[in-house]
C-alpha cells in the first residue's frame, strides 16, 4: 500500500488534491480584447495546480476554445456563469466579482 508523502494517507484515501484546490481563492473576470471580442480570465491558481487539466476540462465542458499562461487560464466567449459552477463542482472555491 502506498502512502502519500504530503498527508500521510493511503494514496486511495489522499486529499491532497482537495486541500490544495480549496485554499485557493479563484477569481472570474470578463474582458475585452481586439476587435471587441470578450474573453473570460480565471486567475488565483498557484503553483501547485494543474493549469493544463483544469483548461483543458473548462474547454470540454463548456465547449470553447482558450488557453492557460502566466496562471491565468483565458476561454474565450462570456463563460463566467459557466465556468464559476464548473470550478465550484471541481471543488475550487470561487470569489464573487
């Protein structure tokens, strides 16, 4: 049986995962780009977040295109109400704007 080395518990029982995504306080903005095309950001990840899983399942699910750079993650189109509810069912806690 193998034990996690950050919390001590089965790798089955870890939460790790959890702890790291809920003491991160994530934040939605709507912006506007050239040509007057509105992209929505998503910041406040740290270091420790998979920003190319979490991306690449925003994309999936709300079916648009993005990217993630610089710990922000950019989706294009009006994706707040969208992308808030996801992040919270992934278990990250979003800040109101």
């Amino acid at each position: 049986m193998e034990i996690c080395p950050k919390c001590g518990l089965p790798k089955e029982a870890c939460i790790c995962g959890k702890l790291i995504r809920s003491r991160q306080k994530i934040k939605i903005i709507r912006d506007k780009r050239r040509f007057g095309k509105i992209v929505t950001v998503v910041s406040g990840f740290d270091d420790e977040s998979d920003l190319r899983e979490i991306a690449k399942e925003l994309k999936s699910e709300l079916a648009c295109g993005g990217t993630y750079k610089d710990k922000k993650i950019e989706l294009q189109g009006d994706q707040v109400k969208k992308a808030k509810q996801k992040l919270i069912n992934m278990e990250f806690e979003v800040e109101d704007m």
